[in-house]
C-alpha cells in the first residue's frame, strides 16, 4: 500500500481519494474515485455526460501517457435534415466575464470521460472497479451540498440553460413557496443518479455507450431533435497517446498532446519562458519576469487564435509551432495577433496522475431516466471554429484542457492541472514555472497572483493582472512525491481560489 496524495476540487471528492488509497488503492485508483464524485456534485461544471483526459506518469519512470476520453461530434445515424422545434439557442450570460453558449439537444457531443477513466484504471489502477464507483454512489444516493464553483457558476444561469428542462429546473430550484431561487444550502439529490452509477459500477463504462443507459440518453437526446445516437455511443473509444513532453529544469514534463490545444499551449509557454522566472523576491516574481510572461502568453494564445483553431492538421501544426519556439523564439514572440474540474494524484511508489473533465457549460437538460445532466460541448463556441454541427461524425473536438505530470532526474514525481476554460494553459504554465524554475515551494506557486492575456480576436486583448484572488484566473491542484533529507515524501496543494481539498494517506 503506497502513501497517496490527492487534490480535489472539494472535500468529498478528497474524501472518495482517501478512502481508496486506504484500501491499498495507488495514485490512478483515488484519482479516478475522486473525479467520479465530482460528477455528482460539481453541478453545472462536470456531470457523468463529460469528456476528459487521464495523464499519467507510470511508477516505473518511463514515458508519461495521456489516455484521451474527450468529445466525440456525434451525428452517425442523420441521413436527412431534422424539423420541428429548434434544438439549440444561445444563451448570454456575464459569467466569466460575458459569454454567448448554444443549449439544448443538439449541442450534446458524446461523452468519453468515464470510458477514460476506466481504460486508465485497467492499466494501472489496482483496487476493483466498483470500489471506486462506491464513493460517488454514497454521494448521490445521501445527498450533497453546492460547492462554491456550482454556486457561484448557477447564480448566472440557473434559469436560462439549467431552468428549461423540467427535471433539471426542479433540481437547481428549491422548491418551497417563495424559495424559487437557485438552491445555495441543504442538500441537493438528483432522482435516478445513484442508480445510474450503480450500473456503471456493476457494468463498467459500457453501461453509458451500450448498455440501457446509453439507451435512454441516446433516446431521449434524439427524440427532442439533437444529433446524439446509440450509434454514435456504441462507436466511442478512449484514445492512449504518448503524452506531449517539455523540459524545465531537471523535470520532465508530460501534458495533453493534440488534438488537444491545451497541452501544446502549456509546452510552448515553458519554453518561451525559458527559465523564467529569474528573479523571486519574497515569494513573488519580479516586475521583469511577469512582463516576460505577458509577452509569452500574448505570442502563444495568438498563434493559438490565429493558426492551431483553424488547423486541417493539428499535429503537424503543433509540432511546428513547438519547433519555432525551440529554434527561433524571438520570431514568434515578436507575433502580435466552459467550465472543469481538476484532480491530482501521486503516491510513494512514483505514480503520478492528472485528470482534468468538463461537460462544457451544460446542455441544460438531464437524459430521462438517469439523473444525468448532459453535456452542450457543441455549443462550446470558443472550441468550435468549424460551427456547431460542422465536423465529421466521430470527430474529435478541441479542449483546452492541460492534465500534466512530471518526472524529477532524482525521482520525484508531479501531478498538475486546472479547470478555467481558456485560463488553465496559462495557470498551469506559470504555476510549473515557479515550481520548477523560480525555486517556490508547490503551495506558494500555487498561490502566486496570476497574470491572464485575453484574447477574443486579433485586436481585441485585455491584460488581465490578479489584484485578489479570484476563480476567474483558474483552480490548480497539484500533488508532489519530493525527495528530503529522510527520503521520500508525498504532497499536495490547493488552490485558495477554489474550494480545493487535499489529503495525505500514509501506508503505515
């Protein structure tokens, strides 16, 4: 049984990683117990109808590996246009800052997460299958309360995308008279759920792409006019990709590879940083350094904007622009142009696993006769250059997500990610940066005040500097295997803008 830490986005998802890592269970078994609880009680962020990616750094020390369960663009079985009512609108909201997201039917891809997670499991997890789904079942079946991400995220649009479907509107929605607010205290539970992941952890993720799960979302989806069929579950399949590596200092890193644009966005900043920062002062990076990392974040997100989200060929696009940074980096750097969750994971035997998930902003609906709220991954504009229905059926979308892992020369391991949209490249990259180069400890990097270049366009961009902390710059959690003076040692760290959890579970 090794010693195991974990970082989650709240306590009982920290409380599903601690209670199977004292099973015996290794990092990737509580990392994949402590996201199956935030499918339940993250709502409005992740739900059981999400896409993510598993990276993992195996206990051996060879080369970190990103198991890709993200979204598939559905649509096998549409032969001739629908008609009827409209199965997608657009909704407007100030969150985040304003962002216009399409809702409904059709902006529902098909799901990869769970199948992720299950595909890591069997290649290195160790406790049973359905032990790590039991956490999450206690969860739906006893009820939870919102976090604050849920709460802060429905104050928004808890009636224009979570209030029009009658089952999710009476979920969100407290019931009493003259209490038709969005409900933020007391306990939430979602009709079906528990018994939805019970066949999940009886069937494994089979249960959501062929099983009577499946069934019912795939019925219930097409039968209100979207494009997400049985055939198009049946045919998902998890994707094993070696992970996209970078080098800092004497860590080798291992993030999401394309067709991901996150990742690549991580590995080029660090790059470009090149050992920034240089000067750390009382635990905060000098002036000079934090107008380096504007100028690399302004270079990487507008390549990004103006040549990754338009690509034909993403790999061969990133590989290229990992090359540029690597021989001629002043050339770019002279270039002017929904919502997640995140768990970390590492123990003692020097396994390392970051999982970051996401169902987009939700499609607002929950499939008949699951408890499941489904994902609008389509509607995700910002990762849907092509327009909404745009893609081959089978078609990987884009994600900005960026689970990395790390591998010390001395042996010590890193698990890192985050949730926040177009923000998790550039809270990872500047995090992993005053770990690995600006000589911070893990929790100090974690709480450094963030920087965010925004862009929206190739004229449009607002410098964005992190004056308190704020959700808006992201939500890091990252857990660490160190080597000390005693040997090796476990740890992990949260993000004080979130209500991030961590626990430490000693073999002895």
């Amino acid at each position: 049984m090794p010693d195991v830490a974990i970082a989650a986005p709240n306590e009982a998802a920290a409380d599903a990683g601690e209670a199977v890592a004292g099973l015996g269970g290794n990092a990737v078994d509580a990392a994949v117990a402590a996201v199956l609880v935030t499918m339940v009680n993250e709502v409005g962020i992740v739900s059981l109808s999400s896409g993510g990616f598993v990276t993992v750094q195996p206990p051996d020390g060879s080369a970190p590996v990103t198991v890709d369960g993200w979204m598939d663009m559905p649509g096998r079985a549409v032969t001739t246009p629908r008609s009827g009512p409209p199965s997608t609108w657009d909704v407007v909201t100030d969150y985040g800052g304003g962002v216009r997201v399409t809702i409904g039917p059709g902006s529902v891809a098909a799901h990869g997460a769970v199948a992720g997670l299950e595909e890591a499991h069997r290649r290195w997890g160790s406790v049973p299958w359905s032990e790590l789904v039991a956490p999450a079942i206690g969860v739906a079946r006893g009820g939870f309360a919102l976090g604050s991400a849920s709460r802060y995220y429905l104050r928004y649009v808890h009636e224009d995308i979570f209030g029009w479907d009658p089952a999710s509107s009476a979920a969100v929605h407290d019931p009493r008279p003259g209490h038709e607010s969005v409900v933020t205290s007391g306990v939430v539970v979602v009709p079906d759920l528990a018994a939805s992941l019970e066949r999940i952890a009886a069937e494994g993720a089979s249960a959501l792409h062929t099983g009577d799960l499946a069934r019912l979302i795939a019925d219930d989806v097409t039968g209100r006019g979207g494009l997400l069929g049985l055939d198009d579950l049946a045919a998902y399949r998890p994707v094993v990709r070696p992970a996209l590596q970078a080098r800092v200092g004497p860590w080798t890193l291992g993030t999401n590879p394309p067709p991901a644009v996150g990742g690549v966005c991580v590995a080029a900043m660090l790059r470009l940083l090149d050992g920034h920062p240089r000067s750390v002062v009382d635990g905060r990076w000098s002036d000079d350094d934090v107008e380096h990392l504007v100028q690399v974040q302004r270079a990487v997100l507008g390549h990004r904007l103006d040549v990754l989200d338009h690509s034909d060929d993403l790999e061969a696009d990133a590989a290229a622009l990992l090359r540029l940074v690597s021989d001629r980096p002043g050339a770019l750097l002279g270039h002017s142009s929904g919502s997640t969750a995140h768990v970390s994971t590492t123990d003692s035997d020097g396994a390392a696993c970051a999982v970051t998930v996401s169902s987009g902003y939700g499609s607002g609906m929950i499939a008949a006769g699951t408890g499941i709220w489904l994902n609008n991954c389509l509607g995700e504009q910002e990762l849907n250059p092509a327009g909404l229905h745009g893609l081959p059926p089978g078609t990987r979308l884009l994600s900005n997500m960026a689970p990395t892992v790390g591998h010390h020369e001395d042996g010590a391991a890193l698990a890192i990610g985050s949730p926040g949209a177009d923000r998790i490249s550039t809270a990872v990259a500047q995090v992993l940066a005053g770990f690995a180069a600006g000589g911070l400890g893990l929790q100090e990097a974690v709480d450094h005040p963030r920087v965010h270049v925004h862009r929206a366009g190739r004229t449009d961009e607002v410098v964005k500097r992190e004056e308190e902390p704020s959700m808006y710059f992201g939500g890091v959690g990252a857990t660490l295997l160190r080597r000390g003076p005693d040997g090796f040692d476990v740890e992990a760290a949260a993000d004080p803008r979130r209500d991030g959890a961590v626990r430490v579970v000693r073999a002895s």
